[in-house]
C-alpha cells in the first residue's frame, strides 16, 4: 500500500495530541474538537519514550496532524521530536507536526529558531493553535 493511500477520509480530519501534560492534553484537545476534529491525546509519559513507541502510537490511530509538545528537559525532549519527525519522513506517512511547547524563548536557546506555538498554562493563544491544525491539514 502506497503512503497516499493509507489515509481514508476518516484521518485527513484527524488529529493527535502528545503532551505529558494531563491538563494540557485536555485543553489542546478541546481547541481541536471545537474545530471540528477528531482528537485522540496520549501522555506521553505512559508509554515508552522511544520514537518507535510513538510512531506506533501514530500509525494506529493515523492522524493528518499531530500536535507535539517539546518540553523541558528541552535537548533531549527536541531530539525525540527530531526522531519521530525524521522517521515519519522516512516512512512516507505525509503526516504534519505542529510543535507546542511551555517556553519557546528557552525552547529556542537550545535548538534555534523553531515555529513552535507557546503554550503558557495561563494563556494559550487557542486562535493560533486552530489556524495551525487547519493549516498543517491543508497540506
């Protein structure tokens, strides 16, 4: 079966959350299913933090989009993104990533310039986020 082809109308409107923040999880998941989507969220801290635990992940609940939270400590946090990123790529899922982090000024000190959304508990920007999901699902 060809990458295109493993997605049915169902996922294109599908959507992941990964964060190892149960309140986060919630609110991220509530931003995307008030846009129409279909979320399913998984802490991240409940299953291993490998990257083929996550593709797994992935690759049973096939998502258009994945919301991804980088968080602290952020070098290895922004190396298992990288992972995961680079071996959907490899594998020709065509899924999009829409990196969410709690700090992107401290996000940005330690891997450069990212397009991450910052997601401070007390302010989420939930405009940003849906214009973000909409966007990654029009590719």
């Amino acid at each position: 079966m060809s990458a295109s082809a493993s997605y049915d109308p169902v996922s294109r409107r599908s959507v992941v959350v990964l964060n190892s923040n149960d309140g986060l999880l919630v609110r991220l998941a509530e931003i995307g299913e008030n846009a129409g989507f279909d979320v399913v969220t998984l802490n991240v801290m409940e299953i291993d933090r490998e990257p083929e635990a996550i593709q797994d992940f992935l690759k049973r609940h096939n998502p258009k989009v994945v919301v991804y939270g980088v968080e602290p400590p952020y070098p290895e946090s922004w190396a298992l993104y990288r992972k995961v990123y680079e071996a959907e790529l490899r594998s020709g899922s065509r899924r999009q990533f829409v990196v969410t982090t709690p700090n992107k000024e401290a996000l940005e000190q330690h891997v450069g310039a990212t397009s991450a959304i910052e997601l401070a508990r007390d302010r989420i920007d939930r405009a940003a986020i849906e214009r973000a999901i909409q966007q990654a699902m029009l590719v």
